[in-house]
C-alpha cells in the first residue's frame, strides 16, 4: 500500500488539476482558488520545474487562456527579510482622516510581489512575451528555508481567501505554489508554521523511487517526442534505474546527483556530442553518443558526483556493442543488425540518419529505423526528412509519407532548432 504521506509526479499533476478547479465562493474575485500549493521534498526531486511546466499548462487550462497569458512570478524566500515582502512604512502628513489632519502618519508601500503581478497583467512582464496575463501562477520558492518572519508575512496570500499581502489585495485569477525542502534534507530548511499548514494543501513529494525517477525520465523525452537531452543520456536512467546514485541528503562538500544536477550533466553531455559530431561536419542530424572524454569525466563529477559519472561513463563504452556500420546498413537495412539496448540503438538510428546523401540512402535509412524502438524511430525519422529535404531528394515510400502526414510539425521545429 502506498504511504499516503507521499505523492509522485503523475498523481500530484492529477490533484493539483482538482485543486485548481475548486473555487473559493467566497472570494470577492471570480475564478480564485480555495487552496494554495505547497511541494516539499528532497533538493532537485522536481518540484519548481513542476510548478513552471505542468502548473503552468493546468492554470492556463482551468483559465481558458494560452500558456503565455499566464504570468509565471517566481519569487525566492530564502536568505530574505519580512519586510521585503511586506512593503517598506512610508511617514507622509495625513489629509484624510480628520482626527490626525497634519500629522504624521505611516502608510505602507505597495509590496514589489503586487507590482509585478499587475505589470504582468499590463503585459510588461518576460513570461507573457508582451501579452497581458490573464492569469497569474505564483511561485514562492524555497518557503520552508525562509526566516519564521517570511512565512508569517505571507501567510495571508498563502490563505486564498484572504489573497493579501502588506494589506493589499493581489487581485484576481492567481495561482499561489510554494516550494521547500524537508528539515531531514540538511538544507536549512525549518517546518511550516501551524497557522500556514492550515491554509495550503501540504504535499510530501516522493523521494528517489523506481515510479519518481520513470516519472523524471518521462519528462525528459519531453514534448512533441522531442527529448530534452540525448536520448543514450535517457536510457541510461532506464537501463540503470536501481542502482542510480541519487543524493536525498546533501552530504559535506561534494557534488550531488539530483534530478536537476542530472539535467545539467546530460545537457552539458549532450552539447558536448553536438561539438564533436560537429568537428566532423555532421550537424543536421541527432549526434552519436561517444564515450566522455576524461575532461568531460571530470565535469561530469563536478555537476552530479564521482558514482554518477563513473557510470555514465562506463555506460557509454558500452554502447558500440552490437551497432552496426554505415555500409551495412546501406547494403541490408532491413537486416543489418538492431542491438537489444536503448542506448545503443540511439546511436545505430545516428549513423542511419548519417548515410542519407540521396534518394536510395534516404530510403535505405527509413527502413532501418522503422526497426527501431517507436520514440526513436520519431526522432530519426525527422532527422533523416529535413537531411532529405534539405538535399532535394524524393522519397516516395509509403512510410515516408504516413510520417509526414503525422509529424510534419516536426520538420519546422527541428529546422529551426
């Protein structure tokens, strides 16, 4: 039985949908939540990278807008005072109320949270590209690090159906998330206040399970099947996913494998195959994994450990096993062999997508990567069309036009990419 203390990304993504649709009646404002959000969990599981992708997609959904006529506000709490979020005192001579005319009174400025929400709703903030925003999703990073003060200040625009903040209204249509880590994470972080708890859906994210670690490589095949790193840098996470080094606690001074030191290793590495493969003239097609070389071993372990890298690198030695060379390919592409591995089969679909000078090699590597696992075929179809394109062959197989009529879409994005 699952401990309902915990929650992963697919089913947070499924309640999180709920929250957002259950409205406060209350509230002076229409379309304004019940709930705030609070994701606590171990340092780079996610949690901010969810609130900017997925609750960003849900709030625009439940708002019937654009994604961006969603505002995206990310505001950090740590290492910040009260009164940065509260608005500064400001001595003025009073004219209004009759009993202190002349005298001396204080009225609070408006909070710069307030600002930037209504220049987003003016349409003068960088994640609406000129737009107005019709929406808001409010990030309060890294609550639970924040002083006790902080999270005192904010606890009236934690609570959506007061939604203030130094006494001023936030308006309308806002999604307020909040983030933090867990005190047994040694990140500095502190526990919610009682009176916060009371105001927000409290979620314990999942730590570095079978089921997280499926979710996080889900998310890196990313969009449209377009991976966000290399895809031998995602089966690596599959092939491995028992024994990956993950860090739940931050120990003394050394790099730590997380989910967001690992994007930033496979980025790196994956930018790294895109400079090599470039050195060689190959530039229009997916790169082929090589093995690191030993700088690139040593910025691997500066961003995600020594246990992640020596992994990594033993992983990608091993990818040459078993895939085949450009001429067998060209001379039987529909037997030249297919390894059993993922991530050798990643760099078996490069070489196909390296063959196509023309029509007969265009085809050739069609057939071949139809024989490959289905996400990959994806990629390297498109990367074998806009070579194909770009070289004003014809490809008249009927494969090669089901791809088309299906991902035409892909040719613009990776044309451009």
């Amino acid at each position: 039985m699952q401990d309902l203390q915990l929650i992963n990304l697919k089913q947070l993504e499924l309640n999180v949908a709920i929250h957002m649709a259950t409205i406060d009646d209350e509230s002076v404002h229409a379309n304004q939540m019940m709930h705030s959000i609070m994701l606590v969990g171990a340092p780079g599981t996610a949690k901010t990278r969810f609130a900017l992708t997925t609750g960003r997609k849900l709030w625009a959904a439940q708002n019937d807008c654009q994604l961006d006529e969603v505002a995206v506000i990310v505001t950090r709490c740590a290492g910040r005072d009260a009164v940065e979020f509260i608005g500064m005192g400001v001595p003025q001579k009073e004219v209004d109320l009759e009993r202190y005319k002349n005298e001396i009174t204080t009225r609070n400025s408006v909070p710069d949270l307030l600002v930037q929400i209504e220049m987003a709703r003016q349409g003068k903030h960088h994640s609406t590209n000129g737009k107005k925003a019709k929406a808001i999703l409010l990030i309060l990073d890294e609550v639970l690090q924040g002083d006790q003060s902080v999270q005192k200040t904010l606890s009236s625009l934690l609570y959506r159906n007061e939604n203030t903040l130094g006494g001023f209204d936030a308006g309308h249509s806002i999604c307020v998330m909040g983030t933090g880590n867990g005190m047994s994470d040694k990140s500095g972080a502190t526990k919610m206040l009682a009176m916060n708890r009371d105001r927000v859906v409290f979620y314990q994210m999942e730590g570095y399970t079978d089921s997280s670690i499926n979710g996080y490589i889900d998310y890196l095949r990313g969009e449209n099947e377009l991976p966000l790193v290399h895809p031998a840098l995602i089966s690596f996470l599959e092939s491995n996913i028992k024994s990956l080094p993950f860090d739940s606690v931050m120990e003394n001074d050394r790099s730590h494998m997380t989910f967001r030191s690992y994007f930033m290793a496979a980025k790196t590495i994956s930018t790294w195959f895109k400079i090599e493969a470039a050195k060689k003239g190959n530039r229009d097609v997916t790169p082929l994994a090589i093995p690191l070389s030993e700088n690139m071993i040593l910025a691997t372990a500066a961003t995600i450990g020594v246990n992640g890298a020596k992994q990594i690198e033993g992983y990608l030695e091993n990818l040459s096993h078993d895939v085949p060379s450009k001429e067998e390919i060209l001379a039987n592409p529909a037997t030249a062999s297919v390894p059993e591995h993922t991530g050798a089969q990643a760099n078996a679909g490069g070489i196909a997508a390296l063959i196509v000078t023309d029509t007969e090699s265009a085809e050739a590597a069609m057939e071949y990567v139809s024989r490959l696992r289905g996400d990959l075929q994806v990629q390297f179809f498109a990367d074998i069309l806009n070579t194909t394109i770009k070289g004003g062959y014809c490809l008249g197989t009927d494969q090669a036009s089901r791809f088309i009529g299906k991902y035409s879409h892909l040719l613009t994005i990776l044309e451009d990419s």
